[in-house]
C-alpha cells in the first residue's frame, strides 16, 4: 500500500502548483550544489538521486522524480494544489519504493516544509510544525 506525507500551509504566494513545487526542487538542488562545492566532490549526485519529470495521468499532473540507480532508488511521486486557501504539497511513496526512497521523501518533505513554512504530516503519522506559533 502507498505511503503519504502531506505538507500543509497558507500560501504567501499567488498560486500552488507544479510549477511553484519544480522551483523550491531546484532551490533544493543548489543548496545541495553549494555544499558539494564547499566539500571538493559530487555532493548533489549522491544527496538527491532522482531526475524530475513532470506527468499526467487521468488528469492530474504530477511529479515523478526517477532515481538514477534503480537498486537503490526508484520513485517518489509528488502533486501540490490548493484548497480552501490551503496549499497542500503530497508526497508518495509506491509500493516498490526502496528504503533509500523512503529516506529521500523524508529529507525532501522536512526541507519543503520549512521553505513553505508549513505544517508537515509525515509518512507515520506524526506532524511537525515548520511556522511560527503564538
């Protein structure tokens, strides 16, 4: 059975979509790239191992991120929208995803969490909170 995470926030921005989702993935490549710089080898390579392509099945579009080495990483399925003034971010896990999958989703979810500022329900359940609460 496909596992879920969920992050949920109050958009600053305009609009959830795909293409809000692909920016903050890219923001998240160049951080990566930045600290394989500073360490003198191929950091991104080995911290996010997955190639983004954008799909749609059904009609709903999602991002499909596709690991580079299928033994050890295989998918992660990603869709963003907005409902109720609520930008949801939903990250899944298929069943035949590896535990470096399910590391990976984990890492993405907390680091998209805290550039939405946002409320993450992770894949057991629990929720973490990445914006100020009074």
């Amino acid at each position: 059975m496909p596992k879920s995470a969920f992050i949920r926030w109050q958009p600053k921005e305009s609009t959830v979509n795909l293409e809000t989702l692909i920016a903050a993935l890219e923001d998240y490549k160049t951080r990566l790239k930045k600290t394989g710089e500073q360490l003198g080898w191929d950091y991104t390579h080995y911290a996010f191992p997955y190639r983004i392509e954008q799909k749609e099945k059904n009609g709903l579009e999602y991002l499909e991120l596709v690991g580079y080495d299928p033994v050890l990483y295989r998918h992660i399925f990603l869709t963003a929208k907005e409902e109720d003034g609520i930008g949801i971010v939903q990250i899944t896990l298929p069943d035949d995803a590896t535990t470096g999958d399910m590391s990976k989703a984990n890492e993405l979810s907390r680091f998209l969490a805290k550039h939405y500022e946002a409320e993450l329900i992770l894949f057991n359940g629990r929720v973490q909170y990445f914006y100020k609460r009074k």
